[in-house]
C-alpha cells in the first residue's frame, strides 16, 4: 500500500491558493510583510519541486538530524496499563521516537527545510521566537551548521524559567533576545519576532516554529515535519502490516501533530486524537484554544484563539512551555471543524503522572509536550481493544523540563 | 462630500493626528487635537497583541487595557465625540480580531452608528478583504489602505482596488514611532504613487517633528503624527490636553507654512 494521492475528496489537499483551510488560515499581515510572504511562497513552490532541494532536505535528515527515527513497540507500558483496564482491553501502544533527533525533538526537522529555503532565498540574517527555548535551540543548531547569525526572541518570563536552553543557544552562537512586552512568553516573542521582520525586510528569514502564522507558513511547516507521518507509516506496515487503529499527539501550535498526521489523513479506517493543554483545568488556566477558544485573527492567521469577547487575546497556561500558546496551527481548526480529527485535553497534573510512568516503565525521560499525549493514550489504549494499535508522537525528550518536573514534585535537585 | 473628503479639499495638507482611545482622558484630548487644528482624528483601538507598533503605541494599548477599555467604550468616545464636532472625520485604527470578532457586519453598523468615517487595519491586506472591505464599503465607511515602501508597481492595483477615503504611505519598512525615512524616498514614493491613484495621499510612521511635517507637507497631502503625541499623552496622565493642543498647534503652523514658502 502507498500514500494515496490527493484527489478532489482527499483530506490532504490543503490550503487553496490563498492559504485557506476551509475558514482558516490566509494571509493577516501588515502590507509592508504582503510582498515578502508572496515571495516565500513563490520561492517555495519552487523549492517543492526541486529534487536537488529535496535531496539536501533528504540527506541532512538522515546524516544530522538522524532520521528515520525508530518506531518503537513501548510492551512495558502496555501492560501497565492492561493492569487497568477492562477485561480484552488494552491497545498495543506504539511510540515514534523523534526524541532521538538532534537538539531532541521534532522541531529540528522544520528547521532544516526553512533554513535551505532561506538560503536558497539569498537571505542572510535569521530570527525565531522560542517558548520552551527547543525551536530556538534547532533555529540556532542550524545556523551554527550554516553560519548564519541567529536572533531569537524569547519572552523575559520563558528566559527565567528555561536557562538551560538559553544558555545552549548562546553557546551555538545565536543572540538570545528577551521580550519585556505584553505578557512575556510566546506570543509576545512572536509579536517581537514580527516587528523585527517588518524592520528588517531585505536581509531577513524568519523561521517560525509551528504550523501557524501567515501562509505559506503552516503548509510548509506541515509539508516539512510530514516525514514523521511518512516513516511512521511506513515503518507500521512494515513491522505489523497493518496501519495503526489510532494516532495521538500533543499540540502546542500544532506542528508534530499535523507532522504526523497528514501522511495518514485519507487512511479512513486510522483514527487522530490532538491532545491540547489543560493546564490546571478547562474551568481555570489552560492552553486549549480549540476547547477553550473561538475563531479569530492573530499572528497572520485565522484560527481558534483564547480570547475575551471583545477579541483581546488571552493569557495561556500550561506546565509545558512548549504548549503555553494562545492559539493553534489553522490546519488543526479546519480538522476539527470537519470533524476528520477529535480534539481532547489533559492537564498539568495527569501530564506530570503519565511523565513517570513512561519514566519508570520504558526507561524513557520525555518532555513535558509529548508527556500530554501519553497521558491521554493510558486514557484511549484502555478504551480499545488487545489487538488494536495506539500509536503516540514522541516528540521531545525531557532533559529540558527536569527542573520544572522536579520543582513540581516538590523535589530539590 | 464626506467628512473625509473635505478634510483633504481644504488649502492645506491634511494633519491626521493619532491617540489611543482609553489612554488617559480621551475626550478632553481628541477636544485638544481638534482645538490645536488637526484635520483629520484617527483614534486607535487598543489590542493586546498590537505587532506593527513599537514602544510607544504598545505601552498606550497596555495602559488602556489596563484601565478596562472595552470596544463598547470606544464606540462610545466615538459617538460622544461625533455629537462634539460635527465636521472633523474620525477614522478607527487598530488590528483584525476585535474588528472582527463580533463580525464585519456588526463592526461596520458600529461604526455608522457611533459616526466613523473610515477604518484602518493593520492585518488585514487586500487578498483577504473580504473580512471587513465590502461590509465596510456599503456602510459608507471609507476602508483606508496602506502602501509601504514593499509595495512595488505589480501589487500597487491590488492595494488600491478598493481603497477609499485617502492611501496612507507607511514612510518605513518597521513599526511605529522608532526610525525616520529620508526624505528624498518619501518625495519619490509619494510622486510614484500619485501616478496610480487620485486618491490623497498621507505620510506617516516616524513623523514626529514640525521640520519633518513641513518637508512632507510640500510633498503629500497629508501628515500623520502618531507616536509623539502618544508620547506626551504618557508623560502628562489625564492632564495631556494642553500640552497635546499646542503640540497639535505646532504641527499645524508648520503643514500650512510648507504650502506658502
Ligand atoms: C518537544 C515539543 N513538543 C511539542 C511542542 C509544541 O509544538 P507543536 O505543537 O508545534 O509540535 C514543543 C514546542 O516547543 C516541543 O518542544
């Protein structure tokens, strides 16, 4: 079986020329930053076809990134969590492993496509803002590997609460930036990031780190971390010779998650659950946008925000860094809407518990992000069936959250 | 004849000044732009996340957030404002989503109730007009465009199709209040644009002083002042009026002297 083609019923022919998924997405930006996302995307249409782009693409995945990643049958945690469930339930619960990539996580692997547009662009000046610091730390990794210069805006609050990526950022030479407006976290080093790029036209690639912003930036994004979809499908019909029952994966903007999904879209018989953050609960502080929010306009996009009534965007909270965002990839909001993806929540503390578990089960420290999705695999895997397949982004390893982990559990290290 | 258009019909270059609606007393300092001369008000709507402005604007945003402004108070100094000054066009300048989020057709019955003449959003560009231009348009509120200096001859027709009221020219490839153009490339571009549009045509962004407002004056004809007057508004609380209105005043003295020298 290979990838079936887009047709006009796929799933997987997203946006439309304008950069719409359905109501979502398009092109919300400042005129002076229009031409420049027309030339992006002129630049990447082209890209798109280039088999010598797609073999550079190619070749630094596999020989730096180290990709594929394994696809990983995790029998420990499933029998943990057969021990609770009712009698012939219990999914096979599966883990693709891009915590093994350089920089340890998915994010490196959008990285590398942006940072060879970008030069393929002739610019020669990168920016990037970074919530938890891992799209910083892989905007910087790349630029160190092609001697570009590197700023990356990062909100005072993230710098004080994430040192150990700061600090890594520097030593791969990039200038770390930190944002005192507005709230000081995500957003506002995206709104920063924004302001630098509309000062700064001529010279500058901005390598935004999730499935959002203005097009044709969630397509490319997606278009990039699909090769975690890609091996994943192959490598599942290969092992078992079947496709998995179900997908699950964190969302903070949404890129792992479509990463993974897209290549299964027209898979109808594969089931997708997106995890958002619940932070201390959906009634509290959280970081669902799609339970949480409604349609609006930020950041270049169209999409389910946190907001008030009047559209003044709302603070997010999750434990997670890297899902403490207001909003989501524009793909995700058409997803929901047609109803092709359900969207479920877990919060900070059943986050910090399925954290352990796969700590103690499988012998695996994973970031706080992909810790959501395990939560909510225990959830799912005990609703299916023995013989069915539960299959989880494993996004990111949680050497960056120790300090947060511990501090939570009440632990001094 | 609209209010706008006889703002820029008249034997001098306009003087649009801009303040944050809810940072400070709002009333008493449109009352002061009006008194010191200004011809055009474009009053800013406050949005938590305002990324085409630099400090200035966003402290102001910050500050009347803070103070609770909410979209119903700012139709309301809107409309208090209308009821004061029957002649002097009011033009709402801010970001897509509170302009949107009850709906464009909600936005635009606002706006002719509370007596806008026209709208400014910074997000929203022409490919995705369809949001706010034609439910705008036939409110009979003028949908003002900007041209900035990325916006070459092939994409000029898109952004004036639909474009009413005047063509604002962003002077800078940046954000509010920080660098100045030369002006040599505010003469080229306003000159460039002239040729593709009968529509006025008003500089802004880094305007801040009465030497810069007399060069563009000579050019243009219009002169936004935004940041400066904010700025005054931050330093001086709720008691800015005076000092806006002889800013204002200034400003004024320097846009009519540019056309008689
Ligand atoms: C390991 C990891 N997973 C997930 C995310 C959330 O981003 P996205 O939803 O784009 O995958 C982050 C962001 O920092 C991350 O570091």
């Amino acid at each position: 079986m290979t990838i079936a083609d887009p047709t006009p019923n796929s799933f997987r022919n997203q946006p439309d020329e304008n950069g719409h998924f359905g109501q979502f997405g398009g092109r919300y930006v400042a005129e002076t930053l229009m031409p420049l996302v027309l030339d992006l995307e002129r630049h990447y249409r082209l890209a798109k076809t280039d088999p010598a782009f797609q073999a550079q693409f190619d070749d630094l995945l596999e020989h730096y990134v180290g990709r594929p990643s394994p696809l990983y049958y995790a029998e420990r945690l499933t029998e943990e969590v057969r021990k609770t469930a009712p009698e012939g339930k219990g999914a096979q619960i599966w883990f693709k492993r891009d915590e093994l990539n350089h920089t340890g996580a998915h994010k490196i692997n959008n990285c590398i496509g942006q940072i060879l547009l970008a030069m393929r662009m002739g610019k020669t000046r990168i920016i990037a803002e970074t919530g938890a610091g891992q799209h910083g730390v892989a905007t910087a990794t790349v630029c160190a590997r092609f001697g570009l210069p590197c700023f990356i805006y990062m909100g005072a609050k993230d710098v004080e609460r994430q040192q150990p990526n700061v600090f890594r950022m520097k030593l791969l030479g990039a200038e770390v930036i930190p944002v005192t407006s507005g709230a000081n976290t995500l957003k506002d080093a995206m709104n920063e990031a924004l302001r630098d790029w509309v000062a700064n036209v001529h010279d500058t690639f901005y390598i935004i780190g999730t499935a959002a912003g203005p097009h044709p930036y969630p397509e490319l994004v997606r278009d990039f971390q699909s090769v975690i979809g890609k091996e994943a499908r192959a490598q599942m019909l290969s092992r078992t010779g079947r496709l998995p029952d179900m997908l699950v994966a964190a969302i903070g903007g949404g890129s792992n998650a479509i990463g993974l999904f897209h290549p299964f879209l027209d898979d109808k018989d594969v089931a997708m659950l997106g995890i958002e953050a619940a932070g201390h609960g959906l009634e509290k502080e959280h970081a669902a946008s799609l339970a949480g929010g409604r349609p609006g306009i930020l950041h270049g996009n169209k999409t389910y925000l946190l907001q008030d009534e009047d559209g003044q965007i709302a603070e997010a909270h999750s434990i997670s860094a890297g899902l403490d965002y207001p909003g989501i990839g524009p793909e995700h909001s058409w997803l929901k809407e047609i109803g092709r993806v359900r969207y479920d929540s877990v919060t900070d503390v059943e986050a910090l518990n399925a954290f352990q578990l796969l700590c103690r089960t499988e012998g695996i420290i994973p970031a706080l992000e992909p810790a959501h999705a395990i939560a909510a695999v225990e959830r799912e895997a005990k609703k299916m069936d023995r013989d069915q397949i539960i299959l989880a982004n494993l996004c990111g390893r949680g050497d960056k959250d120790i300090f947060t982990v511990a501090e939570a559990l009440g632990t001094a290290i | 004849m609209t209010r706008l258009s006889a703002a820029f019909s008249k034997d001098h270059p306009a003087l649009v000044t801009f303040i944050t609606a809810g940072d400070g007393d709002t009333a008493a300092n449109l009352d002061a732009l009006v008194a010191g001369g200004a011809d055009v008000i474009e009053l800013g709507m406050p949005f938590t996340d305002p990324m085409a402005d630099g400090p200035a604007i966003q402290e102001a945003n910050i500050r009347s957030l803070g103070a609770g402004t909410t979209t119903a108070d700012i139709f309301a100094i809107a409309a208090a404002f209308r009821a004061r000054h029957p002649d002097t066009p009011l033009v709402l300048m801010g970001y897509a989503n509170p302009m949107t989020i009850r709906g464009g057709e909600w936005f635009a019955s606002e706006c002719n109730k509370a007596g806008v003449d026209g709208v400014i959003c910074v997000d929203i560009p022409p490919e995705e007009d369809a949001e706010l231009g034609p439910l705008l348009r036939s409110a009979g509120i003028d949908l003002i465009r900007l041209a900035t200096p990325t916006t070459d001859k092939a994409r000029l027709p898109a952004v004036l199709d639909g474009a009413s009221g005047f063509l604002y020219y962003v002077s800078v490839a940046g954000i509010t209040g920080l660098q100045q153009a030369a002006q040599t490339s505010i003469d080229e571009a306003v000159a460039r644009l002239k040729a593709y549009t009968d529509l006025p045509v008003a500089v802004g962004f880094g305007v801040r002083t009465p030497e810069q407002a007399t060069n563009i004056a000579r050019v243009a004809d219009g002169v936004v002042v935004g940041s400066a007057l904010v700025e005054l508004v931050a330093q001086h609380g709720s008691n800015a009026a005076g000092t806006l209105q002889d800013y204002v005043a200034s400003l004024k003295h320097a846009i009519v002297a540019a056309r008689k020298a």
